[in-house]
C-alpha cells in the first residue's frame, strides 16, 4: 500500500513579549501578574529586545530620580525595539512620557493589568493554542522560586507631604483576606520558601473593608493584620512583613514571631524622629506619638522577642529640618539601635506638596548630613552583627556558587539588607534553609558555615 505523502505543516511561532520592570517591589508584583496573563494566553518572554515583537516597560514615578530612570528605560527600548508599552506609576502622567517618545503604543497607570494585556493584544495578537497556554500554578515570577512578593493591597489613606503614592495609585484597596491566602497557598505549594508581604500600609490592611470576615481554610478569619499574619504563620514557610507603621494592633503579631510563625522581623518607615518635621511630613499618627512613646514599643517588642530585627527609612534634609533637628534624630537612632536602616537625600516630587515648604536645603548639607547618618548606622549595624559571632542561625540560602553560597538570616530581606555569605556550600542549593555558624561580621554582612 503506497504511503501518504506527509502534510506540509507550518509552523507559526508564538509572539514574543519583553519585560523591564522598575521600581519597587509592589512594581514587581504588578509586572508578574501581567507576564501570568500574557503567558496564559500563549505569548512568549523575550530575555532581549532583539527577539521581542514588542516590550512592556513597567515605570516608577515616585522621585524625579526614578523617573528620570524611567525615561531613560523607555528611551532604551523604543531605540532597541521601537515597539513600547509603559505601564507603571509614571503612566499615571502620561503627557510626560508622550511629549519625549510621542511613538510609544500606550501608555497606562499602575495596576492597570486589563489594560495593559488589551494594548499587547492591539499590538501583537495572541496565538490560541492550548498546547501553549499553559502557565505553573502559582503564576509566572521575576524573583527566584524560593522567594516571591505577596502584595495584600492598593494604594493608600496616607497624606504624607512628600509622597504622590495617593494620586497615583488611589485610597487604600485592600484584597479580601481569603483572596491573599489562596495566592500564599498556592506560592507555597509551587515552593516558594518565603513569602515577603508588601503593601505602602501593610498594618492598615482590611480597614477599607471594616475587616470584613472570610471563610480560610473552612475556618472564619477576618480581612484585618493580626488574623492574616496568623493565618500566613499556618503555611510553614517564611513569613516576612514590610511596609508595618507601629499601631498598637501590631503589638500582638510580636507573639507569634517569638512563636516562630512568622519572621522575627519588622519593616517600620519611620522616616524622622524629630517631631516638628515629622509633622511637616504629616507622618500617620504612630510615628508622631513621640520619641518616648516609640521607644517604650520598641522595648516591649524587643522583651517578648529578643531577636526580632527592626529595619527602617529615613530622609534627611527635609524641608525646614535643621541642625537640632538632624542631631535630634542621630540621638534618636542611637537610642532605638535600629538594626537596619536606609537613608535618603530629599529631593522634590512634582506633585508633591513638601515642594512648596519653606526651607529648602541646598545639596552639600543633604550629602553631608547624609553621611553623618551612615555613619552612626553602620556602627549601630556593625556592633549588633559582631554580637551574632558564635551563633547559630538559621538562613536561606539564595545563590550556589564557586564551592560558596549567598545566603540571608532572618533578619535580611533580599536586596536591601545584608547577606550571610557561607565558605562551604557543597550540598546545598537555592531555597535551602540551614542553620549558619557566624564567623565573622562587618557593618552589614556576616560569614559562616553551614552546621
């Protein structure tokens, strides 16, 4: 019996979608979720320009810096591709991006996902194929497979005179709490090992929705901090929290860090100590009830959970701050032995009301003050890691390489705290958890062996 002739088959390749992501990580978040749907629908991510048929340029508005930044990333992609999105923070003003790269495809605002899925589709089309529209469980993430971002809410009810993070991303929206535990669940079940929750008010989650009750896992939980940092605490895995203002309510989270729930870690923006400039700022209230206030909390977190790390930001050379207030602040810190700190030169927002204070400081007392911070920091930081020396801890380990590892203690968040660098890593691999014998110390790393 003679053979059929085989059918010409043509083959037609998936479109091909690039990806550059700035800012923060709530930025990032937004950015998965948009590569999820893309990749759900069939499209393909380019590691490049060259092979994308267009490129999503993901922005961040929040300082003239970062925009500037933006700007620069967007003017990259339309050289090396010339087929641009923007998404982001800064498509909130889409005139300044427009009137420099009038060619680009769209421009949406922040969180604005359909929209941004609806401009690739205007662009690029996707190809129906069900053999392609396949995307793991958990949804596709910029962040290696051990760690991921968890974003519980949008936006913000705060008023702070320095920050545009209202008129760009709206009033505080949190995410119903069975919404955020079905995510976690699912992170942890494609095994990510720790899971950083992130918000711009993460201890005013549920209060836009009067904490409304959800059923969790057959049992009722209220859409509110303490009960998801409760229920987060259940999963096993790291459980780190970001973006917390001292409230009294978060006085009772402290408990299950000492439990082991949840890391013994706070990320607190205090941003100022001195209270003339904090009320510039107009700070939410805990962090302008006073030096004596904070300290008191401070202690009594530090009493029920001895190795709790208590991580901030700060600005120096804010509108009207003077040399009192700067040493104000210094003593202040000194006092607090905060572990980890960031600090940042202010510098004028558009849009922002701290543009228009009195008492502008000219750049060579920003850089200078600035200096005088890091330094105090760094000695805080230094003396309070020499202490770990001697110790066991437990750390996570982040990169394998050379017989060597990158790891992180549970007092480092990945890229803005320190590492714990091991001189032994045979055996081990991303995402593994091994208690570190410290060895040595510096202002912000330490080194050790794995036991």
């Amino acid at each position: 019996m003679a053979k059929a002739a085989p059918r010409n088959v043509k083959t037609i390749e998936p479109p091909k979608v690039g990806i550059v992501s700035l800012g923060c990580p709530k930025a990032l978040v937004d950015s998965e979720r948009i590569i999820t749907k893309l990749r759900s629908e069939g499209y393909m991510l380019s590691p490049d320009y060259a092979g994308a048929d267009e490129v999503i340029v993901n922005t961040c508005g929040f300082h003239d810096s970062a925009k500037e930044e933006s700007l620069s990333a967007i003017g990259e992609a339309m050289k090396e591709n010339g087929k641009v999105i923007v998404t982001g923070c800064m498509g909130a003003q889409p005139e300044s991006i427009t009137e420099k790269y009038p060619n680009v495809l769209a421009v949406t605002g922040p969180h604005q996902y359909e929209a941004v899925v609806e401009s690739v589709h205007s662009a690029v089309p996707p190809l129906h194929d069900p053999y392609l529209d396949l995307v793991p469980p958990a949804g596709l993430k910029l962040t290696p497979r051990h760690y991921a971002y968890l974003k519980i809410s949008e936006g913000c009810n705060n008023r702070c005179t320095f920050c545009i993070i209202p008129s760009l991303r709206g009033d505080l929206v949190s995410r119903p709490i069975h919404h955020v535990m079905m995510e976690a669940e699912k992170l942890a079940r494609a095994g990510v090992k720790e899971l950083l929750v992130i918000s711009q008010d993460t201890s005013a989650y549920g209060v836009d929705l009067k904490y409304a009750e959800y059923p969790v896992k057959g049992l009722p939980r209220k859409t509110k901090f303490y009960d998801l940092c409760e229920a987060l605490g259940e999963l096993g895995i790291w459980v780190r929290l970001h973006y917390v203002y001292p409230y009294p309510h978060v006085d009772a989270a402290i408990q299950l860090m000492a439990d082991g729930k949840i890391l013994p870690y706070l990320d607190i923006p205090f941003q100022h100590a001195a209270p003339n400039v904090l009320k510039s700022m107009r700070r939410p209230a805990p962090v302008k009830e006073g030096q004596e206030k904070t300290m008191e909390r401070l202690k009594k977190w530090r009493e029920i959970c001895p190795d709790i790390t208590i991580r901030s930001s700060f600005i120096v050379g804010f509108p009207g701050e003077t040399e009192e207030h700067f040493q104000f602040r210094l003593d202040w810190l000194q006092e607090a032995q905060i572990d980890r700190a960031g600090c940042f030169k202010y510098e004028d927002v558009a849009g922002a009301t701290s543009n228009d204070l009195p008492g502008q400081l000219p750049q060579e007392v920003k850089d200078e003050r600035w200096n005088r911070f890091m330094e105090v920091q760094q000695a805080i930081s230094a003396a309070k890691l020499q202490a770990k020396i001697g110790r066991a801890l437990p750390c996570i380990v982040d990169a394998v390489e050379g017989g060597g590892a990158d790891a992180r203690s549970q007092g480092d968040a990945p890229e803005i705290d320190g590492k714990v660098y091991l001189r032994d890593a045979e055996g081990l691999k991303p995402g593994d958890i091994v208690n570190v014998t410290i060895e040595d110390a510096d202002e912000y790393d330490m080194f050790g062996v794995a036991v």
